[in-house]
C-alpha cells in the first residue's frame, strides 16, 4: 500500500486549468412584486438628463464584459420583468426608461469564481487542418461559481504525436445558449417516464390525442381539453404537474455560430437542473451505419433531488437535453460505451452509490435491468468505487477507467479491462491506483481528490484530464502499453 506514488508511470502536463473569476454571464435579477414596484418608481423619478446620463455611464461600464449587446440584455430583462406586472403602463415608456429600468434586473453571474474540475475529452467534429499525427480535441468542464451552482463550458486543443495538449486561446467572454422554442418532445419518452412514476394511467387520454411528436402548445391544448371533460382529482392534478415537469426537462439549446467554443456555457435552465449541471461525461459516439454523435450523460440537481439527463449534440453548437429513463437509470456517473454492443446500447453505471454496474437498452434514454460487474475490492475503493469516463475500446478489451475512495476519502484513479464483446464480463485489472493526488494536488475545495469524467487515446498514449480536490484541472498522459501490461488477466 502506497499512498504517495503510483506503479505506472504517470506524466503530468504543466497545463492548468484554474477557475477564472472574470468571466460572467447576466442574470435576471428579479424581486417581489410590491418591490419591483417600489424600484420602477424610484427610477421614474430621475430627471429624463439623470436616466440618460446614468444609462450611458452603466451601458460603458459593462458593454465590454459580454458578447450580447448589453442594451439588448437589459430590453430583453425588462420585458420579462415588466410580464409578470399587473398594470400595462410601463408598456409606453421611451426606450431609455425601459433599458435603465432593465439594468436595475439584472445581475452579473461568475460561471467558475469557484472552481473548474471534473473534465472529460473527446474528439473534435472539425479535423481539418492538422498534421497527420495530431488531433484536435474538446475538453469539457463543470465550472461552479457563487451558490455552487454548476454548468458546462468548453475548452479545445490539439494533442501532438508525444501525446501533449497544445491549447487554443481562450475568450475571457461567455455566453448562454438560446432557448429553441417549439422543439417536439418524444410521446414514447413521456410514456416511459410516467410508466415509472405510475402516474401514467391519470394522463393517458391526454397524450392519446398527442402526435408521436409534440410541442409545449400542443401539450397545453391537450392539457386544457381533459381538464374541461373529466372530473379532476388530486391524482389528476399531481400527474399533469409531471407533465409540464418532463416537458420543462426535456429541451433543445442553440448557441450563435460566430461564438467561439470557449465562449459557450450550458447553464442550468429547467426545473430539475435549476442548482446544477454535474460531471457531464462526454462520448464519442459512432453508429453502424457511421453515422457519428456526442453525448454527454450527467447529474441535474435541483436543491433536493437529482436526475440523470442526456445531452445530445452533433456539433456542440446545437444540444438536445433529455431525462434518462426506467430504474436503471438512478443515482449519478452514468457513462455510455461509444458503439453499440450485440446491437444495444451500453452503459456503466453506480447505481446504488457503490458498486459498479451495466446495462445494456434499445433505447438510448430508457435503462431498466442492471447487472452488478464489480464491488469495492482494493484498499484505495473499499469505501465505493465508480467510472472515470466512458470505456475506451482498445485490441485487448473495453479500457474502464475507474475512481475509488479509500480513507480519509481520497479520491484515486484505477483501471480495468472488460471483454470486448461481453463488456460484463471483467478479464483484467490493476490492483493500485494508476494516478494518486501529488502533494501539490491535496488541498482545494474537496482536499485529497483526483477525479476524471473522461479520458481519450491517441496514438500509443492514454490521455487524461483530470481535477484536483474538486477546485481545478491539470493533464495526465500514460504509455497504453503500460497499462494494458500492468492488467492481472482475471480467469472465468
């Protein structure tokens, strides 16, 4: 047992990826009516010079913290505040009340003021202009700022024959995604879901008179229909409350295509992720036909429960998000293999916040029967054991890399190998953790952690970065052969 270096050679990149302070993103500022009120009133009262005075010098000061017109930003806020007034005069107002009024509801959000860790990598879509033996990479991070509210933003570079990141310049400006109203949701999905939560039976007649695919409008004028021909109960009511709940969470984004990769943050926006987007794990995946897709499996948190989600996306400027489904899909760390296996989907999962399972599905966002592949078995995971990422597919078998939590609950990085076409089945593993914080890597916001949400291989190397104490990012590199070496062949 040896807390204090790992047996397989590990080298460290001096890339650091700390939280940066200064990137913001604006937030509505909203208050109670009655001082919503209060605040308009306040302002009205300024002199038309006082207004247009104070609006230039606000408009200055911030114009250059953000991508989005700033007075835009500030029309865009007063009209969401102004919806929620019962009176319609402030409807008339000169353009330079309505954006001062704006400015007083809005609010700067630093997205990473906190900390910058749990990244994954993958490939990225645009390969083009590269040297043979380099690839251009995305690396994904959940940054946390004030209230340890969690999202997604996005770095790239290229990783060099040697199996070093060169990064690309990043922007000190981020933006949120657009909302894409009026994107169908899946009717098979819906039924799923209540089926799970057996509120099904209360609402069937009202997705029964609902297209295979379905807006929120449609949804509303169904909705609306059974409410005035059938008798309501509690039951009714609690059933059409998940309704609006799955249609709240399940959504598309769209990000401008002149924003720039490091500029695009998926911030938490619905109902069930409204605290937090955690440990999206990022993967590569490609269909028989060739076809080829990103998706990202991570935790949304509300405050008090959490949800495993789906993100989809082609070109990480357009993202579907979705509810994963079924009892298979509980608890948190679920990573998708990146191709189907025997013609279903695959998944690593943790669901009972210990051990490690799979499952395989039909459906990419449905997952029922679990099949339990490993428990704590070292002294580095006796506590609980979880992925590192999505399984990397190499001659020998499925490389999972693994964490585990040991004592005084320090975080180690292990490895594994499964069967490449019965993935449930473990032929290899490493008794000692392949990657143990440093010294220099124990102290931060969780102390004594190192953790990865994915790795990526190129070449003969295993690239991997990976946070330290939940507080930021560096870069690992291993030999594959060395790892692959290191496995203990396990026998049936």
């Amino acid at each position: 047992m040896n807390y204090r270096k790992a047996k397989i050679k590990a080298t460290r990149q001096k890339l650091s990826f700390n939280p940066d302070e200064s990137r913001v993103i604006t937030k509505t500022f909203g208050l109670e009516k009655v001082r919503i009120y209060k605040v308009i009133n306040r302002i009205l009262d300024l002199s038309d010079d006082k207004i247009a005075k104070l609006l230039e010098q606000v408009s200055e000061n911030f114009s250059n913290r953000h991508i989005t017109d700033i007075n835009r930003l500030f029309k865009d806020n007063f009209d969401k505040i102004n919806s929620q007034l019962d009176i319609t005069i402030y409807n008339d107002l000169p353009l330079k009340k309505k954006l001062i009024i704006g400015s007083y509801f809005t609010s700067e959000y630093s997205i990473e003021s906190a900390a910058l860790f749990n990244p994954s990598i993958i490939p990225h879509p645009d390969q083009g202009k590269l040297n043979e033996d380099e690839l251009r990479v995305v690396i994904s991070f959940r940054a946390v700022g004030e209230g340890h509210m969690s999202s997604v933003v996005f770095k790239e570079g290229i990783i060099d024959s040697s199996g070093n990141i060169i990064m690309g310049k990043d922007s000190n400006l981020v933006e949120i995604a657009n909302d894409i109203y009026g994107a169908p949701n899946s009717k098979k999905d819906f039924i799923f879901k209540l089926k799970d939560l057996n509120f099904y039976t209360y609402v069937e007649k009202i997705l029964d008179e609902l297209l295979d695919e379905f807006t929120l409008n449609e949804l509303q004028k169904s909705i609306d229909h059974f409410k005035k021909s059938n008798d309501m109960t509690p039951a009714h009511d609690r059933a059409i409350d998940i309704l609006y709940w799955l249609e709240r969470s399940n959504y598309e984004i769209e990000f401008d295509d002149e924003i720039h990769l490091s500029e695009r943050v998926i911030f938490p926006r619905s109902t069930t992720d409204i605290r937090a987007i955690e440990d999206a794990r990022f993967v590569h995946f490609i269909e028989k036909n060739g076809e080829e897709k990103f998706y990202g499996t991570y935790t949304a948190y509300n405050g008090f429960s959490i949800l495993p989600q789906l993100i989809e996306t082609k070109d990480f400027l357009r993202f579907k998000i979705s509810t994963l489904m079924g009892e298979g899909s509980q608890n948190k760390g679920m990573a998708l293999f990146p191709e189907k296996i025997n013609g279903k989907y695959t998944m690593i999962s943790r669901n009972d916040a210990e051990n490690l399972f799979i499952m395989y599905s039909d459906n990419l966002h449905y997952w029922d029967k679990k099949i339990l592949i490993r428990e704590p078995k070292y002294y580095w995971e006796f506590i609980q054991i979880g992925n590192s990422g999505s399984p990397l597919k190499t001659e020998k078998g499925w490389l999972l890399l693994t964490h585990g939590v040991g004592p005084m609950r320090i975080y180690s990085i292990g490895a594994i190998l499964l069967d490449l076409n019965d993935p449930s089945k473990i032929i290899g593993e490493i008794e000692d953790p392949i990657l143990i914080p440093e010294e220099n890597e124990r102290n931060g916001y969780v102390p004594n952690v190192v953790y990865s949400c994915g790795a990526i291989l190129h070449k003969e190397y295993l690239v991997m970065p990976y946070a330290m104490s939940d507080t930021r990012s560096g870069v690992v590199k291993f030999k594959l052969k060395d790892i692959l070496d290191r496995m203990k062949p396990l026998k049936d």
